[in-house]
C-alpha cells in the first residue's frame, strides 16, 4: 500500500514540475517574440530616418549654398549605418554597441546640418524644408519611444530568464538574457558645434 502512494505523490511531483516548465518555456518564448517584435520597430524608425535623409540633403543642398563637408557627412554616416543591421537572436551588448555608434553618427551629422540651417533664413521658410524637419523630429520622437519599449521588453525578458523556476527552463532551452540600449557615452553633456 505504502508502494502506490509514494508512487502517487512522485506522479504528481512530475506533472507539477512538467507543467511549470512548460508554462515557462511557453512565457520564454512569448517574452522573446515580443522583443524581437520592439527591436523590428527600433529598426523601422531608423529606417524612417535613413529614408528623410536624403530628401532633407536634396533641400538643404538646393536651397543654401554652404560647407559641402557637411551635406558629405550626413550623407556618408547614413550609408555606414545602414549597412548595419542585427539578427534579433544575437543581441548581446557589443552588437547593440556597434548600431547604436552608427546611429550616433547620424544624429551628429544631423545636428551639424540643423545648426548650419539656422543661418539661412530662406531654407527655414521652404515649405518642403519645415515639413522634413517636422518629419525628421517627429522620427526621432519615435526613435526614443521605440528604445524605450525594448529597453522595456528586455527587461521583462531578462527577469523572466534569470528568476527561478524559469531559469532551469531557460538554461535547459538556450534562453540567455539580450542586451538592451544604453546611453550614449558623454550624453550626459551638452553637445557642441563648432565651425
């Protein structure tokens, strides 16, 4: 009699601890699908970006005549950023380092041109100018929301893979934690431009 029972009981411990690890297996794979999910968005606004650029450029190159060098350095930092891309399996921190140094590199160019801008009048009052600034501002609006929310998925993710029971699961099916935005390194300062 005693036989059955204890067989009983690790009966029911088993199917305790299968269905745990399968409800956590099934959160894993719904936590990684939801930041692969927010880092296409974080790729889609930059792409947006990549995309106004050239417009900008084109009205900016027609509408002032000013440093060359600086239309070249929009131009060039958004050709090597967009040869950048990241499979969502693989981010881990050096991966997100190198995107986001590319996407830095934009940002500068573009303040750069914005700067250059503001000493021409007639640019700022074009239609087509005001619109693609509006356009560029608003992508970068975006652009921060959509880190946010994957900075957010990634961390939901990240506790999700290291808490226990879940961490037996993860570890078991190769859940490792993902790397998310960090702040650029001296954005805690001002920028400058100089001429």
């Amino acid at each position: 009699m005693k036989k059955p029972v204890i067989f009983g009981i690790i009966g029911v411990v088993i199917l305790i601890a299968l269905f745990s690890g399968c409800n956590g297996y099934n959160k894993l794979v719904k936590l990684d699908v939801d930041v692969q999910t927010k880092w296409s968005q974080v790729e889609a606004q930059y792409q947006r970006r990549a995309d106004l650029i050239p417009n900008l450029v084109n009205t900016v190159k027609g509408a002032a005549k000013f440093e060359q060098g600086t239309l070249t350095a929009v131009i060039e930092a958004r050709a090597s950023a967009s040869k950048i891309t990241i499979d969502p399996d693989k981010l881990n921190a050096e991966n997100i380092e190198k995107y986001q140094q590319a996407q830095g590199q934009i940002t500068q160019a573009l303040g750069k041109l914005m700067v250059l801008t503001e000493n021409y009048p007639e640019l700022k009052a074009t239609q087509q100018f005001s619109d693609l600034s509006a356009q560029l501002e608003g992508t970068e609006n975006r652009i921060t929301v959509a880190r946010k929310d994957f900075n957010e998925s990634i961390q939901a993710y990240n506790t999700t893979v290291r808490s226990f029971p879940n961490n037996l699961t993860s570890g078991l099916f190769g859940f490792a934690p993902k790397a998310g935005f960090k702040a650029d390194a001296g954005a805690e300062k001002a920028p400058t431009v100089a001429f």
